[in-house]
C-alpha cells in the first residue's frame, strides 16, 4: 500500500515540473453533418504531426427558440416558433509543436463552421 502513494507522489511532482501546453479548440456550427466532417479534418490534419489529441467532446447544444405573431396586428394567440440549434464540440492538443499550430491555421474549413483556439 505504500508503494502505491509513493509511486503516486513521484508522479504529481514529475507532472508539476513539466510545463505542459494545451491547445483548446471549440468547434461550433449549426448542422451537425458539417461540424463532425470539420472535427474529423482537424483531428487527421493533428495526426499527420503525431500530435496527442484529447476529443472530440460533444458539448450541450445550444437551442435559441423564437416566437413570432403570425398575423401583423389580428390574432395575437396565433404564434409561430422558430429555433436554432448550435451544435459544439471541444478537441485539446496536448503540447503542440509549431509545424501542427501552422498546418491548424493554414486549413480550409466549409463556411458556418466557427473555431475558437485558446492557448492554456
């Protein structure tokens, strides 16, 4: 049992030594079909540079609802609703080297689908 907790100590002070970087990326769009080709352009562009790769993890969806009245000024019980739906999805590179970041921004990527990168 010991061993167990002193194998376990040597590595959280090996893991706090290292400086370890994180690439988060956070793809969103509104169809689905699009995002999940997009995610899987990325991830195979990350593999081409033996990169680590942590995803895709599937986020909730956000679903933005709207109602409108479907007459101008008559009727106002009669309502339409209309929603959008923003499917997301969260990869992380671990410790990127400089050739993958540079191949990440040099991709083509279907129109509608948005990246937000951060760098941790």
């Amino acid at each position: 049992m010991a061993e167990k907790t002193a194998a376990k100590t040597t590595r959280s002070r090996a893991k706090k030594g290292e400086t370890s970087h994180r690439l988060r990326m956070r793809v969103r769009a509104y169809e689905s079909g699009v995002l999940d080709a997009s995610v899987k352009q990325i991830i195979d562009t990350a593999n081409r540079y033996n990169a680590e790769i942590v995803g895709p993890v599937p986020l909730p969806i956000d679903i933005k609802k709207y109602t409108v009245n479907r007459s101008t000024f008559i009727d106002k019980d009669s309502r339409e609703q209309f929603e959008m739906r923003i499917h997301k999805r969260m990869i992380d590179i671990l410790n990127p080297a400089p050739k993958v970041i540079e191949a990440l921004t040099n991709i083509d990527l279907p129109s509608g689908v948005s990246i937000d990168v951060k760098m941790m």
